[in-house]
C-alpha cells in the first residue's frame, strides 16, 4: 500500500490533470506539497497531546588527567617541557 503523501500525490496529479492535460507528475509533487502540510499538522497535534516519556539522565564519565604520562617519560619531563 502507498503512503500517504504518494496517495495525495496522486489525487492531486489526477485532479490537475483534468484541467490542464500538459500537467506533469513532476510538478503535482512540487506543488501538492502545500496541500499536503495543512493535513499532517492535524494529525502532529494530536500525537502531541500525550505527554513524552521522561528519559533517565546518563551518569557522566571520569575526565582524563590533563597531563597522562607519556611512555618513556617522567613525571619531572612532563613538568619541565610541559608535554602533554
């Protein structure tokens, strides 16, 4: 089954058609847009009414030392070059 937008594509192509028979397909789904948004707010608002479930917050994570220990260094060459 379509869905919903190609279904008003498609009533909106065959409506069009009939006035105008150079009419493309093309253009009905540019132009259907606008009739199409005034039908999914309605539907938007009424899932809106129920409220979202609350999410849990994550717990944040340990930072990392602002200086590791580099391998083959000491702590003393780290101070002194200021490597990080």
């Amino acid at each position: 089954m379509p869905s919903a937008w190609v279904q008003h594509v498609k009533a909106y192509y065959q409506a069009r058609k009939k006035k105008d028979p150079n009419y493309k397909y093309k253009s009905a789904m540019s132009d259907a847009r606008a009739t199409y948004k005034k039908k999914g707010k309605a539907k938007a608002e009424e899932k809106t009414a129920e409220p979202a479930p609350k999410k849990r917050k994550r717990r944040k994570l340990a930072s990392k030392k602002k200086n590791p220990i580099l391998p083959g260094r000491d702590e003393k060459d780290i101070e002194n070059r200021s490597l990080r």
